[in-house]
C-alpha cells in the first residue's frame, strides 16, 4: 500500500469558515507522517499533465480558469468554487499525484491512495462546482486507458452523487461507473434510472439511498449490488472516489457510516480487487467534512484495504 500526496494541493485557500479547508489535507497528512505504518511520497510536477487534463476537460475551461486564478476573480463558475491564487497550481497538483499513483498501481501491481484536494467528482468537462474544479479520479481512468488497459470501474463512496465523472463516460463502455450516495441531494442527480447512454448504456449504477442509511445497508449494497456488477464487468483496474462525508458526524452529509465501516469498505474492496484485477486499486480523497474525525477515517479506511 503507497501512499502519494503533494503539499501545493494545501495552497488553495478558502474564506473562513468554508467546509473545502486546507485543515482537511493538513490533518490527514498529519496523521498519516507520525503513523509507522504509512510513508507519504510526493511524486511531484509531471511533464504532460495538460494533456492529460485536456483529454477530458475543454481547453477553453482550463484557460478560462487559470485567467481567473491571474486576475483574482474569487469564484470560479459558482458559489461553492472560491478561487485564490493557489486554485490552480492546487487542482494541478491533484491531478499530477493521482496519475503518478495510477502509473505505481500499474506498474507494481498495488494498491495506491492519493491525498489530495481540492476534491474532484462533481467537476464537469467544462464547468466547475461542488468544491471541484478539474476531475482528478476521471483524467486518471482516461490516462489508464489510453496506456493501454481496456477497461477500468470507478466506484464512487462519497456521500454526494460524482456528476461529473458519470457525466464525462456515461457514453462510453470502456468506463464502468458505480456510485452510492444521498439521495435527493446535491447534486441533484444520480437517480437509478440514470443509465448511461449510447454504448455506455449499462455502464452506470447509481445507487440512491435515503438519508439516515448507515452501516448496514452500506455494507449490503457492497455486498451484493457493487460486488455483482465489478465482477460482472472485470476491470483491469479498479478506482475508488473515496469520500468520506457519509460519516455519521459529518457536518454536510446525513448518512450514519461508522469508521469501523470505513474499515470493513476498504477491507472488502481490497479483496474484491484481488479476485478481479491482481489487487490493483487507486483511491482518490473526495470529500469529508468533520475536521477532527476526518484522518482517523481516512487511516481506517487504509488499514483495511491494505490488510493492517
């Protein structure tokens, strides 16, 4: 189990009070470096990131995003999207570990988690919302594919549906994309019926749950409906947007999740990957708002997906 991060992620700072802190990424970086257990590398800039961000996302978009990074426009797109002149060398830096991580999960066959943010999922082609601005967990499937795997599964945990990540494959067959999440909520979609189109149709599946879900029927989804469709689909890879905002103390969420549930997630996603893909996984920090509780979330989530 590799752990990679990057401190430029901690340079996009926000107004005070805002739930998308550097106090997150600070306090499970913390954590993780006074642990035995966990090293933390720091892969660092990569040569093509651009290219790698521009085969998903509109070159227009990112121009138009580092302009207002330059001209210190303080939001980019909406409300939720509050820009500072570290923004983009941030959601770069994001972008940049989790390919890195893509390319050590590949290349030794391993299990890899990127502590990174800003968060990625809700980021759409051309657009930027729900704390997102460049979707980290998709550019790296789109990189995976184009070196070579045929198919790779994003299986999606945060408590909020990844609109984004669905939006940018859901015609695509080659992308299996599964999500558990709050529903009705924001994003305000990621209904059932929400397929996939085209010759992605079949690729999606959205699982809604009602607010006050907690452990067990997280782990009964896993179980049956997650299980059954990433060993039905057999991945070369599989890709986890681990959020951690379904958490029972979380202050945007209103699942009840336990951290002993984050364990057993991490416990039975590293044994389904085993089974279907030689253990190769790579997660990706999403969201998670509960401050205090946060790096005890992400360490148990870690333990069990690397057996410790």
């Amino acid at each position: 189990m590799r752990v990679f991060s990057d401190r430029r992620c901690l340079r996009h700072e926000v107004p005070p009070g805002f739930p998308e802190s550097p106090e997150r990424l600070e306090g499970v970086l913390r954590l993780l470096e006074s642990s035995e257990t966990w090293l933390v590398e720091e892969p660092g800039a990569r040569e093509g990131w651009l290219d790698s961000v521009t085969a998903l996302h509109d070159l227009e978009y990112v121009d138009r995003f580092r302009s207002a990074v330059q001209r210190g426009d303080g939001l980019l797109d909406s409300a939720d999207n509050p820009i500072s002149s570290g923004t983009f060398q941030a959601s770069r830096a994001a972008v940049e570990t989790a390919l890195a991580g893509a390319d050590a999960m590949v290349a030794g066959n391993e299990s890899v988690f990127a502590a990174v943010r800003p968060p990625g999922h809700h980021a759409e082609r051309g657009f930027a919302m729900g704390f997102c601005y460049f979707n980290t967990i998709a550019v790296a499937a789109e990189e995976l594919l184009s070196g070579g795997l045929e198919r790779v599964a994003i299986f999606d945990f945060d408590v909020h549906h990844g609109n984004g990540t669905q939006h940018l494959f859901s015609s695509r067959a080659d992308v299996l994309y599964v999500s558990i999440h709050q529903f009705p909520f924001y994003p305000g979609t990621g209904a059932a019926n929400e397929r996939g189109t085209g010759a992605g149709e079949g690729a999606t599946l959205n699982l809604p749950m009602p607010a006050g879900t907690g452990d067990a029927e997280y782990l009964d989804l896993l179980e049956t409906e997650v299980t059954s469709a990433l060993e039905a689909y057999r991945p070369d890879a599989l890709l986890l947007s681990a959020g951690f905002d379904a958490y029972e103390g979380d202050p945007l969420g209103g699942m009840r999740m336990s951290q002993r549930c984050y364990f057993e997630y991490g416990q039975r996603l590293a044994e389904l990957a085993q089974r279907m893909c030689g253990g190769r996984t790579l997660s990706v920090l999403e969201g998670g708002y509960n401050l205090n509780d946060l790096p005890s979330l992400v360490d148990a989530y870690l333990r069990g997906l690397s057996g410790r």
